[in-house]
C-alpha cells in the first residue's frame, strides 16, 4: 500500500483507510494463490530465508 498510497507512515487521519486497504489486498491475494493450481515444477532452489540453516542463524542473532 505504501506504493500505491505514496504514505510510508500513516497518521492518525489515514490509518484506518490504510489499514483497511491492506486487509482488502491481503484478502484478493490469499484468494488468487488459493485458486491457482500447484506448480507443475517446484523451484530448483530453495529461497535463502526458507532454508533452515539461514533461518536458524536470523533466529539466533535476534
């Protein structure tokens, strides 16, 4: 929304429109990946903050 919106911090006049466009969005995207079919290849890698030892080690230094 901060994109679209052009607002990086919302204030008190725009909070609840931000936050209600953000759950609108959130909504339409969960819907849209619920509806897409499975991936017919997984990817040949896996994306760094899905592995388990970089996961571990963002863990660890929190």
């Amino acid at each position: 929304m901060q994109k679209v919106s052009g607002i990086t911090h919302p204030s008190a006049a725009t909070a609840e429109a931000f936050e209600a466009a953000v759950a609108e969005v959130t909504a339409t995207t969960t819907r849209l990946l619920d509806a897409l079919p499975p991936r017919r290849q997984p990817p040949k890698t896996v994306p760094p903050l899905r592995r388990p030892d970089v996961a571990a080690r963002l863990a660890g230094s929190r």
